[in-house]
C-alpha cells in the first residue's frame, strides 16, 4: 500500500536576473551566504546534489540527484534525508523555475512527492519560506537573513 503524498508550492518574487537567481541556487559560495547550507554538485542531469550544511562538522542534511538542468530558468532535483537515502521512495522532488517578470525574476519551488504527515513534509513547509526570503534579501540587499532563527515567545516583547 503506498503512502499518500502531498507537495507544496511557493512563489516570490525577485529584483533580480534569471541568471543571478540560478547561480543563487546552484552555487555553494552563494547558497551558504542566505541558507547556511552549501548546495555541492556538478549539476548535470543524473549527478549527486548535497545540501552541506555550513558548520565546523560540514553535515550533510540532505541528498539527492539532478534530475533536470536548463539553466537559467529550471532546475529538478530530487530529494531525501541521507539516512534514507537507500530507499526510492523516501525522495521527494524540488523543481525551481525560474521567470522573467517586467523587471523582476518569478521563482517558483514546487516541492512534491512528499509522504503526507511526515517529518520531511513539516519542516519543508516551515524551511521554504524563510529560505526563499533570505534568497531574496541577499539579492535584493546583499544581506540573507538568519534561516535559523526561532519565533520570540509572545511573553518577552512588549508591543508599546
């Protein structure tokens, strides 16, 4: 019997080139700078991915292949937590495209083929936004923002 699955789709959009966002994705000096990872890869169709993350102990966080690569304007990868990685139907999918929109870029991530309910599909659906924010931060402003940080407790900030 097969798991349900669900996807997830996010939209922003970017004062930027298709170019600059591609590289933004592809490209582990820049990855790290909004996502405290490093996406490492040769990005050509059926090559290994990691998603490193950019600590002391270099982990990695997740795995996966490329799938597909027209750059600037798609990347397909798929993608798994390293400790399932020997099993098919632990990966789910990420498709990034990449639009020209008047002067601005339109990215889309389209993450599918997740298991409904799982662990994997709870943290996508809280990592997304704040990483594409920080992606568009860093190429808006030159600066991501902490894709680590945790919501402030309600009891310690005064609204006045």
């Amino acid at each position: 019997m097969s798991k349900e699955k669900t996807s997830f789709v996010y939209v922003t959009y970017i004062r930027s080139t298709p170019e600059k966002v591609f590289e933004a994705i592809t490209k582990p000096e820049i990855t790290k700078r909004y996502w405290g990872h490093e996406n490492i890869s040769d990005w050509k169709p059926g090559s290994a991915w990691e998603h490193v993350r950019n600590n002391e102990e270099h982990t990695v966080n997740i795995v996966g292949k490329v799938v597909e690569v027209v750059p600037p304007t798609r990347l397909v990868i798929s993608w798994a937590s390293p400790s399932q990685a020997n099993d098919p139907n632990s990966y789910s999918r990420v498709t990034f495209t990449v639009e020209e929109y008047e002067d601005m870029v339109r990215l889309t991530v389209a993450h599918d083929e997740l298991e409904a309910g799982s662990g994997m599909a709870k943290g996508i659906q809280q990592g997304w936004p704040i990483v594409l924010s920080s992606l568009k931060s860093l190429l808006e402003t030159g600066e991501g923002i902490d894709v680590f940080a945790k919501p402030k407790s309600a009891s310690s900030g005064n609204l006045s």
